[in-house]
C-alpha cells in the first residue's frame, strides 16, 4: 500500500507488469473512473495475473442530481466547486463493468453477484448496513 491517488502512483511505467495479483476490497467503485483504474492494474500485473475483487458497485463520485427544475448553467454554476471528476464520473452497472474488464484485456474466471456484506454493526442499537456486492477473479491474457 503506498499513500497517495491510485493512478498517479501505480499508473507509473515502473509498475508495469511488476505485480502477479492484485487484491481490491471495496476499492474499484472510489474510482473517479472504474475503466482507468482497470487500465491501470491491468497494466501493473505480469502477463497471467490476477485481479481479485469484492465490493459493492456504490459510487463514491456521482456528481450531485440534477433538477429537472435546474438548467444545466445553474447546475454547473451552484455545482462548480466540486472537483470536476465528479461532473464527469459514470456509474456502470456489473455488466458494464464485466463488458470493460474484457475490452482492457482481461479473461473473466469466476463471478457471483448479489454477496451480501454487512459494512458497519451496531448489535446494541440493532443497526447495520448491508451492501449487494460482486466478486470476481480476472486474469491478465
């Protein structure tokens, strides 16, 4: 683990085909961009190696809703102190996930959708969170 954003850190060319595996727990859905960061471990793993993942699809850079009483300037205008990859990020169903893990160049070997998760548990107030989430294991071809 290294501090500091994904991509700018392990996007670097001394990372290519440096890693044979790479885990992700609740990770590929912080992305700003779910395709760039699959481009990048892509890239980081060696020839045969393998992505591991499990997590829910959540989205941690939707943008705020638009209105359909707002235009798109007052959008923009009461939205643009965001960070722009807000404005920009998409959220992708698993299909369009899966469909982004073969277009990068990975070979899909096993997947389950619908795991369930508890995220945080609260057994005194009898609170939790659960998430759906997808596994998958993805090999580099």
């Amino acid at each position: 683990m290294v501090a500091g954003e994904f991509c700018e850190m392990y996007g670097q060319s001394k990372e290519e085909g440096r890693w044979d595996a790479v885990a992700s727990c609740f990770f590929l859905d912080t992305a700003p961009s779910i395709a760039e960061y699959l481009r990048v471990i892509h890239r980081c793993l060696s020839t045969g190696g393998v992505l591991v993942n499990f997590g829910p699809l959540l989205y941690h850079w939707s943008g705020p809703s638009l209105r359909p009483s707002q235009s798109i300037d007052m959008y923009y205008k009461k939205s643009g102190h965001l960070d722009p990859r807000y404005m920009s990020s998409v959220d992708l169903c698993w299909d369009d996930v899966r469909q982004i893990l073969i277009n990068v160049g990975f070979e899909i070997l096993e997947e389950q959708m619908g795991l369930h998760a508890t995220y945080t548990n609260d057994r005194k107030s009898f609170m939790n969170t659960q998430y759906n989430c997808v596994y998958f294991v993805a090999r580099k071809k």
